[in-house]
C-alpha cells in the first residue's frame, strides 16, 4: 500500500517534470494522450486506496527529514474522500482542456500534473512539513498557470497577486512548525498539534489559521481569486474546485482539535467563514462577469466549509467541500466552453448562450441548480450537514449561513436566468448564430456531461451511506424553502426587474462588481508602504556605505598628519645632523693640503702642543 | 586536495592556448568535485575523516592542520561544483567581447580561478587558526586582482572597497586569534595539563581557554566576530558588497557570492561558536538582533534595486542574516537542542544552498550583460519567447533562492526558521517577513523579464557576427556550456530540495557537536 501511496503521488509530479523539462513546446495528440494516462492511473491507483481505508493498514510513506522529523504522507478517511476527489476532477480538467487548442501544449500539462501532485501530497500530509512543502509548491504552480497567457500585459500582476497573496500567508505555516517543534508535538503530526505544550497553543492555531485563510481566500485575502480568473477556464475549474482554495479547508479540518482547544481560533474561523459567505455570496449576486460570478461564490462556498471547520462539523464540511468541488468544476469548465466559442464571459452577452448549446448549456443549468442548493441536489445535503453542526447559542452564525444559503440561489439562479434568456435583438442574434457554426469541443461536453452526475446524486448518497450525517427534517426543509424562495424571487425580479433610480444603488453594485475594492486596497495598503520603506532602507543604505569609507578616509588624513606633523620635523633634523656632520668632515679634511712643509708644521705643532699638556700634566701631578 | 589545484596551475604556466587552458581547468574541477564527494563519503560522525596534522611553526604551535567533518565536507563539495559551473561557463566566452584578445589574459585568468579554488577549499580544511587565516587572506588577494583586471564598471574602487574592508576584518581576526592562542597557553586543559599556546582548532576547543574570563572572552569574540561579519556580510558591514558584485566579472560574482561569502559564516561555526561558548551564550541576542535586521535590510533593500545584479547581491545579505539569527538562536542553551541542531543544521544547509542557487543566478545576470550589455530589470522583457532555456533557468533559480518546496532554499529556511523560532519567537516572526519581501521581489522580477511583449536590448536583439574558429549563435539563449553551468547547479539544489536527508545525515551529528560544544 505504501508503494501505491508513493505511486499516487510520484506519478503526476514526475509526468509533469518530464513533460516540463523535455518537451515545453510539444503540441498536439502525444502531449495529452501523456497527461490523460498519467491522470488516469493516478484515479485507478486513488481508488485503490480509497477502497482500502478501514479494511486495511493506513498506508504511510514516510521520507526522513531529519533526526524525528519527517515528510510523513498518509491515507486517512479524509484523505481518501480527497485523493478521488482531486484525481477525477484533475483527470476531467486536462480532458476538457484538451479541447482547447492553445493548451495542448507540454508546458501547460506538465504544469497541471505538477499542481495535481502538489495538492494530492497537501491532503495526505501528515505532518506539518509534508504539509508545507507541496502547499509552497501548489503556490508556485498556480503562478505559472495563471501567467500561461504570457503575452497578456494583465496576467503578470494578476499571477503575482496570488502568489504573493498566498506565499505571505504561508508564512504563518513556517511560524507554526517552529511553535510545533517548541511544543514539543511528536514528530510534527498534523493530528497530534493538540498534544503539545498549551502554551504554544495559540501561536500554532494563529500560523495555522493565517496560512488556511490566504490559500482559500477568505476575507480578508479574497482579492487574488478574483485576478485569477485571467488564466484559462480548464486552470480556473482545478483551482475553483477541489484544488487550491479547498487545501486551506482541508488544513482547518484536520487542525479541528487543536482549533477547539485554543478556544478563540475556532470562533474565529467560523465568523470568517460566515463573514466571508454572506459577502462574498453579495459580491457574486452582483456580477455581469461569469467567470467572477463563479469565483465569488466559490469564496461564498469555501466559506460555510471554514464556518463549518469553525464549529467541528467536520464531515458535513468534508463532505460540502467534495460536493462543490463536481459542481464547481462542471460550471467553470461550462463557462469556458462558451468563452473558447463565443469568445465572452460576460453575462449580457451570453444570453441564450444554454440554448444554442445544449450540450453544455443543460449540465451547466444542473450544476447552478445544485449549487443554489435545491433540494434534493448535492449541495442542499451537504450544506444542510454543516449548518445543523452550529451550536444552538451561536444564533448568529446560523442566521449567517442561512443568508449564505439564500445568496448563493441568488447567484446561481443569476447566471442560469442570462444563459437561458431568448435573444430578442436582432443584430446580436445575427452576430451570434454566425459563431454558432463553431461547435463547443467534443472533450468539453463530455467532461462536463460525466460531472452532472456527482452534481446531482453525490450528496444523497453520501448520506445514503453515513458518510455525512444527515440534518433533522426541520433543517431541512427551511433551506428548501428559502432556497426555492430566493431561487424563485431573482428569476422574477431579473424578468421583470424592477428599476431603483438610486445614484446609491449603482454605487453600491459597482463596488460589489469590483470585489469591495479588495484588489484595489491590498496595493497601497500593503504594497506602497513596502516599497516606501525599501526606498527608505535604500537611501540610509548608501549614507551607511558612504559613512564608513569617510570613516575610513581618516586614515590617509592621519597619515598627511604624521607626515606633516611627525615625520618632517625628523627629516628635518636628521638634514640637519647631516650638514653638522659633513661640517665636521670638511673641518676635518682642511689640514691635508698634501704640502710636506705644512705636514711637519702641523706634526711640531701637535708635539709641542702635547709635550706642553704633559708638562702640565707631570706639574700638576707632582703637585 | 588544494594543493591539485596549485599543481595543474603550475603546469599551465607555460601554456599560452586558451583551448588547452581551459581544458585543462575544466578537466581539474572535475576531477576535484570527484574527489569532494569521495572525500564527503568517508566522513564519520565524531572526529574529521582525512585529517593531516604536521607541526609547522612548532615554537609557536602553529601547526598544518587540516581535516573534513560534517560541515565543512558538504561546503567543500559546494566549492568544487560551483568552480566546475564557472570553468564550464567560462569555456565559450567570446574573446573579443571579453577583451581577451591577449593570450596571456586568459591564462592569468585561469590561474587566478585555479588558485582561488585552492585557498577555498583550504579554508574550509584547515583546522589551525593560522592556516585558517593564511588561506583566508590569499582568497582576499586573489579576489581583488579578479574585479580590478576583468570587472566593469568601476572595477578599481570596487575592488579596493572589497579588498580594504575584507582585509582589515581579517586583521582583527587575527587578534582574536592571537587572544585565543595566549589564553590557551596561560589556561590548563580539561586533563589537568598545561596546554601551552596552541593555534590548532580542536586542541582549543577542547581546553575552552577563556572560560570564566568575561571580558577577555567578550573581547576576543568581537575581534574574531567583527572580522567574519564584514566577510559574511553583516549589516551595517555590508556596503563592499553590491559595488563589488556589481563590478565583477561573472564568474567573478558567483564565486565571491558563493564561496567567499561561506568562509565568514564558516567561521562563526568553525571557530566562534565552539572556541568560545560563554562569550557566544552571552552575545547571542547581538548574533540574532544582527540577523534579523540584515534580513529585512537586504530584503528592502533587494526590492528598492532596478539592476539584477545588484538584486541578487542584496539577497545575499538576506540570506546570511538568516544564518547568523539560526546561529544566535543555537546560542541560547534554554530552548530544546533538538530545536538548536535543527537550526545549526539548516544554517549549514542554506550555506551550500546559497552558494549553488547565487552562483546560477549571477552566471544568469552576466549572460545578461554578455548579450545586451546591461543587466537591468526593465531593460528585458517577454524574454520567455526568444531565450526559453534562459526564462527556465532563471525562474527555477529565482524560486530557489525564495524557498520553494523542492529546492535547496526551502530546506534551509525552513530548518532555520523552526529551529530558532522555540529559542527567539519574535525575533524569529519578524524575520519570517523577509520570505514575503523576497518573494515578492524575485516574482515582480521574474514577471517584468519573463512575461509581456518582447523587448531587447539592441545589442543583443543584433544578429551576431563571425568571429574567431567558432561561429556565434544566432539566438540569444543560453549555449550549451553556460546551461551546463547553470544546470550543474540547478540540480544540486533539487537534489537537496528532493532528499535533504543526502545532506543532513551528514550535517547533523556535527550541528549536535557544536551544539553541544556551545552549551557547555
């Protein structure tokens, strides 16, 4: 089983390396024949071992790291729900892209195997390295795959954001780690967080809470999603759905234990939740994009699973998460079928669009159906799972998700009331049946066709089985409903709408349509004063690298000075010494004239001179 | 092992073809990087594998001491591979453009790289202060004459600059040496017996000669911690550092950035944390506070640069801030040593990590300044089109060097950061912040050169004309040696990235030696 795990997660990632490193620029069959094969067998081996949970050993890989600490890779319950999850969604998303001809191309493959792998090792982590690493690298990919488009002057920053948004957030998966190994947790595992010493407790959830926020994209870091619709539909359906923003669930469900000992973080978690489905589910009611539409009510989704994260309705979070996943890939790989034909995302545009297509135009419809969550369709069991887990007290967070659960048919019944809209201008028919010859990609419908199927019975099963537990009757029927009410009221009201002459209003639907100005506050709130200070730093910078060298500009000074001060006076008396010197020599040379007569002068002289110094020697002696 | 090099140099003295020159230079760094890796095998854990001892200055204790343990043989791996990526760099250069025409230009080149390569791996050998000092300085000599003779720019100030500050921080150095080795002649060893003044570096490890000598501890620790900051570089000690890179040759740049840099933070793990464990307990709050402001200086700093050459270099100071908070961290005997190896460990790991990520990334930038004349940022862009292999390159350098999962980078800032964080948490979370800033630097980078429409420089959007035995490629990509080069060491960080056990194993139980040795 160990081999399979190893298998499971080797075979995307090596695939996407060899497709990446070898052959970049290979198109055409080859290419996606690779991928699909690789998508495949990760499926078939997912299944393996999905089937084999309870029955058998948990299958673990474990990759030293050092000393206790390892990359540990494990196959729990959860994880096993996941790896299918991701497998089948992944393999139907490089199928739909393969009807797309600019993606079939080795870069753009390799890089989704390689994201696959990334996200299949983030949900079997067991310990908080195995986690760390593949949800850096799951990063990084989406950079890469949200700049595919690299000669669009507008996906640099938009990829940028992501990355940045999530990698600064990540930070708070490093600081955890070290609180972790502070506290002494065994061996760093994801489930034994709790056991460590309380008083790290706090720093532990606070790093953890931090890094699961900014990867789902929960408020207040809900921004990047928004430009990460620039990359291709295939790429916004991976990590929409059961990818990238569900990991940051995923994290909070597996750190649940630890979350409810610290007390405050759970609370937290679940009111952003809340917060973050209420307003992002607003967000999305006021979309004229499809493809925004989509992201913001995947915030809206992602944040019930966090509300239900919050407040340890762990299998109905799990199960939301799974649900939402098949519809949410279905609706965007949908949506980028009509923009791959029609060249549009934009909902006025697209009206009518789900009836000259049918083949997508019916799945897409199931999928909105289940994601405004009527019953009996998978979200509706599911979403019901995590609101019956609220707390009685907590009334407020109940009446936050059932606003969610309203906001969110709002949305849906939105985008599926445009798609089915007859054309009634003439000249946008005209322009539109002429693009009509162009039929969606055979691959596309078929992807989208084999996802209706989760959409519609996968919530029902799941509870079926026990899988979720199953909301009292009460529960349920109030979502049903205020589901089908709210459902019913946008339709009508987008029918026959009725008009608010409100300069207030507009205003207020333009800032819903821009995301409440998220992306536009994040770059001066956060970007400016960084780039300030580096300005600043770079400035007492070069005074610092001009300080010292003037500092060290003292020394040839002090050398001028020893020269003028010290060491001319001593040349000067040493001159000096000299001329003396040779003033005594010359003395000294004078008396040889080289004349005999004067020698013998000089040799009289000096006798007498001598005999007169011992004649006054001798008399003083005897004196 | 360093003598090889000095011996092929000799035997190149006479030759004057640079295709036998740089045969020959190429052919030796092979050979050296097999002998590096021969040599990490034997490594034991406990005790130095192919240790040499002759005494050499006897009456002084001055000793030819040399020998590889867990840290140094991963380092000395790390030198040999980054010397074989510049000599393979180096292979197809255009002579005219590198002014070369001279002959004897490039044999002087060649030897100068030779005997850098050799006082490198001396450095990281030696096990005697002295000796330690000796090839420190050579490296310093041979360095400056690499920047002024084949640099841009300003090459003579910079390399004055570079030569200035290094080697008057190797002069207190000294002092802290001659501290130590008069302590050590006034102290009794842990037997009992006089010691007697002694350079050797595990004699003076074991006798912890200026224990319970407060301030002459103190002392003798800023002299020696002084001398390997403006080495490391440590703010506010770093100025020499960008003008020098900036004015280097290529290969000039990786070398200085990946092996001389090493010898400072070599330093405090080889020298100041086990020689004098009570100073080091005492100041390590100085080691972290250093640390992390040098982490988040170099990373503004590296955000506020438009050239990418002077970017790298200032990620050069980020990342050896990290080193010195993991090393202050191992300084604080309160938290957990499981916490403390783990940050030693990684501190070793980001040494190699840096110097094979830095290395690539400087060859890069001078391909660059080879192709178009200028390495700045906005002078590029849509470079994904026309250099692929270059666009790949880079980014999966860039991602190293900002720690991603997979690559050297990420285990090394990892280990560091978890390991000092149960000693320093504040400390700690505020240097975490620079992994943000440097992410966002390298990714606005990345984007501005990689992504967008095409632009060149004139120079290098030229086609190229015929000169000399080789006809210039037409394209502006990378050739074959260059991307040799630069992937020799690309893939020594993802092997690192994908099995850090390969280092750590060894790392490790040498981390826990000095570890223990600075708890006592």
């Amino acid at each position: 089983m160990t081999l399979l795990l190893a298998l499971l997660l080797a075979v995307p990632v090596l695939a996407g390396l060899v497709l990446l490193t070898a052959f970049p620029r290979a198109t055409g069959a080859p290419v996606v024949a690779a991928g699909l094969v690789a998508a495949v067998v990760s499926v078939v081996v997912a299944v393996e071992l999905a089937t084999g949970v309870g029955t058998r050993a948990t299958p673990m890989l474990v990759v030293p790291l050092l000393g206790p600490l390892t990359f540990t890779y494990a196959v729990d319950g959860l994880a096993a729900v996941l790896v299918v999850t991701v497998t089948v969604i992944g393999a139907l998303v490089l199928l739909a892209a393969s009807g797309e001809q600019r993606l079939r191309r080795g870069r753009f493959v390799g890089m989704v195997l390689v994201f696959l792998g990334a996200m299949l090792a983030t949900v079997t982590a067991a310990t908080l390295p195995a986690l760390l690493a593949p949800w850096e690298v799951m990063g990084a990919a989406s950079w890469a795959l949200i700049a595919f488009d690299r000669r669009d002057p507008a996906v640099g920053p938009a990829a940028g954001r992501a990355f940045l948004t999530t990698r600064t957030t990540d930070l708070g998966l490093y600081v955890a780690t070290g609180a972790a190994l502070a506290a002494g947790v065994p061996g760093l595992g994801l489930g034994a967080l709790a056991a460590g010493d309380p008083a790290w407790h706090g720093l532990i959830a606070a790093g953890l809470v931090l890094a699961a926020l900014g990867k789902s994209a929960q408020l207040p870091f809900s921004a990047w999603l928004s430009g990460a619709m620039l990359g291709p539909s295939p790429v916004s359906a991976l990590l929409h759905s059961a990818t990238m923003v569900a990991a940051g669930a995923v994290l909070l469900l597996r750190a649940g234990p630890l979350l409810a000992a610290t007390g405050w973080a759970a609370t937290l978690v679940a009111w952003v939740g809340a917060l973050t489905a209420v307003v992002l589910g607003l967000v999305a009611a006021c979309q004229r994009d499809l493809k925004q539409l989509l992201a913001a009510s995947t915030c809206a989704q992602v944040g019930l699973m966090v509300l239900g994260a919050g407040v340890g309705a762990s299998a109905g979070a799990a199960g939301l998460l799974v649900a939402h996943a098949a519809v949410k890939a279905l609706l965007f790989l949908a949506a980028g079928g009509w923009l791959a034909v029609l060249r549009t995302r934009a909902l006025p545009a697209l009206r009518g669009a789900a009836r000259r297509h049918p083949g997508i135009g019916v799945p897409f419809t199931v999928g909105a159906v289940a994601l405004a969550g009527i019953p009996p369709l998978s979200l509706w069991w599911t979403k019901d799972a995590v609101l019956v887990g609220i707390p009685f007290g907590e009334g407020g967070l109940t009446v936050a998700g059932l606003l969610a659960t309203a906001l969110s048919a709002v949305g849906a019944t939105r985008a599926a009331w445009f798609l089915w809209r007859p054309v009634r201008s003439p000249s946008i028919r005209r322009g539109a049946e002429q693009q009509t010859r162009r039929h969606v990609p055979l691959a596309i419908t078929v992807a989208v066709g084999v996802l209706v199927v989760p959409a519609v019975a996968l919530g029902g099963v799941a509870v079926a089985v026990g899988l979720v537990p199953r909301a009292d009757a009460g529960e349920l029927v109030t979502t049903g409903v205020v589901v089908v009410l709210a459902a019913a009221a946008t339709w009508v009201l987008h029918s026959r709408p009725v008009r608010v002459r409100s300069a207030l209003w507009g205003r207020a639907a333009r800032v819903g349509r821009g995301w409440l100005g998220l992306a536009v506050v994040t770059g001066p709130a956060v970007g400016t004063p960084v780039t300030t200070l580096a300005r600043w730093v770079e400035r007492a910078d070069a005074s610092l690298a001009r300080a010292l060298p003037r500092a060290a500009a003292a020394v040839p000074a002090l050398a001028r000075g020893v020269e003028r001060r010290g060491d001319r006076p001593i040349v000067v008396a040493l001159a000096r010494f000299a001329a003396g010197v040779r003033w005594l020599g010359d003395l000294a040379r004078r008396p040889q004239t080289g004349q005999q007569h004067q020698y013998y002068a000089q040799g009289v002289i000096a006798i007498g001179t001598l005999g007169a110094l011992a004649a006054v020697v001798v008399w003083a002696g005897v004196r | 092992m360093w003598v090889a090099p000095l011996a092929v140099a000799l035997l190149l003295v006479p030759v004057t073809r640079r295709e036998v020159l740089l045969g020959g230079w190429v052919g030796l760094a092979v050979l050296e990087v097999v002998l590096a890796v021969l040599a990490w095998s034997s490594v034991v854990p406990g005790g130095y594998a192919h240790e040499v001892s002759v005494p050499w200055i006897p009456a002084f204790g001055v000793g030819y001491h040399l020998g590889l343990d867990g840290i140094s043989a991963p380092l000395v791996a790390m030198t040999t591979l980054v010397f074989l990526a510049v000599a393979l760099w180096s292979l197809r250069r255009d002579p005219a453009a590198d002014r070369d025409a001279d002959e004897r230009r490039a044999r002087a080149y060649v030897l100068l790289f030779l005997g850098l390569e050799a006082v490198s791996i001396g450095v990281f050998t030696a096990l005697d202060l002295v000796l330690f000092f000796v090839f420190f300085d050579v490296s310093i000599v041979l360095m400056y004459f690499v920047i002024a003779g084949w640099g841009s720019g300003e090459r003579g100030r910079s390399a004055l600059q570079f030569f200035l500050y290094t080697f008057v921080g190797s002069l207190v150095m000294l002092l802290g040496f001659l501290s130590l080795a008069v302590a050590a002649g006034g102290a009794s060893g842990a037997t009992g017996d006089r010691v007697g003044i002694t350079f050797d570096i595990p004699a003076l490890a074991a006798a912890d000669p200026l224990a319970g000598r407060g301030v002459a501890g103190m002392l003798t620790l800023a002299a020696i911690g002084i001398g390997l900051a403006i080495k490391t570089p440590v703010w506010p000690l770093h100025t020499w550092l960008p003008p020098a890179h900036t004015d280097a040759p290529a290969a000039g740049s990786a070398v200085l950035a990946a092996v001389l840099l090493k010898m400072g933070t070599y330093g405090f793990v080889r020298i100041a944390l086990p020689l004098l464990p009570g100073p080091w307990r005492a100041a390590a709050l100085v080691a972290v506070v250093l640390g992390v402001v040098s982490v988040l200086w170099g990373a503004l700093l590296a955000l506020a640069q438009r050239d990418l050459k002077r970017l790298v270099a200032y990620t050069s100071v980020n990342h050896m801030g990290y080193v010195l908070l993991a090393l202050g961290a191992a300084g604080y005997a309160s938290a957990g040593s499981e916490a403390r190896v783990l940050a030693v460990t990684g501190a070793t790991v980001q040494m190699v990590s840096h110097g094979v990520v830095t290395g690539a990334l400087f060859l890069l930038a001078g391909t660059l300044r080879d192709r178009g004349g200028t390495s700045v940022v906005a002078a590029w862009s849509g470079l994904a089109g026309p250099m692929p292999r270059f666009s790949w390159t880079l980014a999966v350098a860039a991602f190293a060097s900002l720690g991603l999962p997979g690559l050297s980078g990420f285990v090394a800032e990892f280990s560091m950061l978890a390991g000092s964080l149960p000693a320093v948490p504040v400390a700690t979370i505020l240097a975490a912040l620079g992994l943000a800033v440097t992410a966002g630097l390298f990714v606005r980078a990345l984007q501005s050169m990689l992504l967008g429409d095409r632009h060149l420089p004139a120079a290098a959007d030229r086609p190229p004309a015929r000169t000399g035995m080789f006809r210039r490629p037409g394209s502006p990509d990378l050739r074959v040696g260059e991307t040799a080069a630069v992937g020799l060491l690309l893939a020594a960080s993802l092997a690192i990235g994908i099995a850090p056990a390969l280092v750590t194993s060894t790392i490790a139980p040498a981390a826990a030696t000095v570890v223990d040795l600075v708890s006592r």
